[in-house]
C-alpha cells in the first residue's frame, strides 16, 4: 500500500547543537536504509520549510505506523497520512 506521509520537524530551541545533530544524523540513516529497501520511495522537501513529504510503500498501516514511529525524530514531529490509491487516468505502470 502506497502512502503520503507529510512530516514536519519542531526540535525543542532550548535542545543542545550536538544532540540535535546526533539525533538528524541517526534520522539520516534509519530513512537512508529504509529508501534502499524501496519502503520509503519519495523523499522530497517541502520548499522554505523544516517539513518533507515521503511517500512510503509497505504492506498496511501497522507496518506504516512501526516505520514512522521508529523514526529518531519522531518524538519532535507533527505527521499527518494519507492512503493512496491508484488513480483511473493513471498513464504509468508501475506501481499498483
Ligand atoms: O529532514 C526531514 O524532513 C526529517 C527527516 C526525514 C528524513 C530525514 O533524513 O530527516
């Protein structure tokens, strides 16, 4: 199942650099590996913002909700999802 998922980051001011470093780097990991697996297929910036918006592609909401919830900033992000579905007047073929 394909989904959006919009992420937007609010990392405490008062959080020291180097923790906050620590903690992108680690998340800079964890979705690297998780694009490589073809889970997380779109990662884009959502322009003059701290947001993204990902599409993942995983086998239903439990397994959505186990990927997100690892995410290292997940403790200091607001997402919102949204199901996808294949539209009608769709020209490609490669996805379902
Ligand atoms: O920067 C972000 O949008 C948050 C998050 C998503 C992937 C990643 O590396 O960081």
């Amino acid at each position: 199942m394909l989904y959006q998922v919009e992420m937007t980051v609010k990392l405490p001011t008062d959080m020291p650099a180097e923790q906050a470093a620590d903690i992108k780097a680690a998340e800079k990991s964890y979705s690297q590996d998780l694009q490589r697996q073809g889970k997380w297929r779109h990662l884009w910036r959502v322009a003059g913002s701290y947001s993204n918006v990902s599409i993942f592609d995983v086998e239903d909401n439990a397994e959505l909700q186990a990927l997100v919830s690892n995410l290292p900033l997940f403790p200091y992000m607001e997402i919102s999802v949204k199901p996808l579905c294949r539209h009608p007047s769709s020209v490609r073929d490669d996805y379902s």
